[in-house]
C-alpha cells in the first residue's frame, strides 16, 4: 500500500498498489505528453527559425544574385551607351571626312576646270596667233604675188609697148 497527499486538501490517501501504478502511470503519461508537445513546439520553433534562416539566406542570395544582375545590366547598358555614342562619334567623323572629301574633290574640279578652261584659252590664242601668223604670211604672199603680177603686167606692157614701137619703126 502506498500513500498520497492531495494537492488540493491536503489529505492522506490510501492506495493499494494497482491504484497507485494506474495514477502514477497517468501522471507520468500527462507529463510525458506535455514533455512530447514541448519538445513538439521546441523541435517546430527549431524548424521554423532554420526554414526561416533557410529562408533568409535563400532570400539574401537571391537578392544578390539580383543585384549582381542589376549590376551586369548596368553595366552592359553603359557598354551600349559608350558603343553607341563610340558609332555615333564615328559616324560624325565619316560624314564630316566625307564632306571634307566631296569640298576637296569639288575644288579640284574647279582648279581643274580652271585650268583646263586656261589650256583651252591658251590654245585658242596660240591658234589664233598662229592663223594671224599664217593669215600675215598668206597676205604677204599675195601682196608679193600681187606685185609680181603686177611687174609681170608691167614688163608685158612695157614689151608690148617696145615691140609696138619696134614695129612702127619697122612700118614707119
């Protein structure tokens, strides 16, 4: 026989030793069912703040993964950018050495019609002065040509004259 008090009266009570196993048993199963539910909630807390650091740290890679990809694509954007203003630099340039080009070509032109307009003008006036030339020495010709017919006319007149005046000596 066992004896126990009773927490609310504070009586003696007397239990033979089936009552007193089956009392203590539910005793020890109420406490080990309060110490499984505490564990129970110790293990779900243990499990929640690892799931939640779990979660945290998949949380901060990702964030960084994300930052880190923010980071690449500014940084590929400045790359476009600097790309970008680079072709259009270049292309400024191109347009400009072409215009430049296309100025210079177009003086050329000018220089080079000028200077074919000078040989042209050139050869036009030495032409001339050579058909003035071969005009002066053709006039000169005929001049002299003139005045050997004109000596010839003359002679021939003067034979003719002569050989009249032979002939009316000889009639006369």
């Amino acid at each position: 026989m066992s004896k126990i008090t009773c927490p609310n009266c504070g009586s003696l009570i007397d239990l033979d030793n089936n009552d007193y196993a089956t009392i203590v048993n539910q005793v020890r199963s109420e406490e080990f069912k309060q110490d499984v539910k505490e564990a129970e909630e110790r293990i779900k807390a243990l499990i929640n703040a690892e799931n939640q650091s779990q979660i945290n740290k998949i949380k901060d890679d990702y964030l960084k993964q994300l930052k880190e990809r923010d980071n690449q694509i500014s940084s590929l954007k400045e790359k476009i950018s600097e790309v970008t203003h680079s072709a259009e630099l270049e292309l400024k340039n191109a347009q400009n050495a072409t215009k430049i080009a296309e100025s210079n070509l177009d003086s050329e032109k000018a220089n080079r019609n000028v200077l074919i307009e000078a040989a042209v003008q050139k050869a036009i006036t030495e032409k001339e002065k050579e058909l003035n030339n071969s005009l002066k020495t053709k006039d000169e010709e005929i001049i002299r040509l003139n005045n050997s017919l004109d000596n010839k006319e003359l002679e021939k007149n003067i034979a003719i004259n002569e050989a009249v005046k032979k002939l009316n000596e000889q009639i006369a």
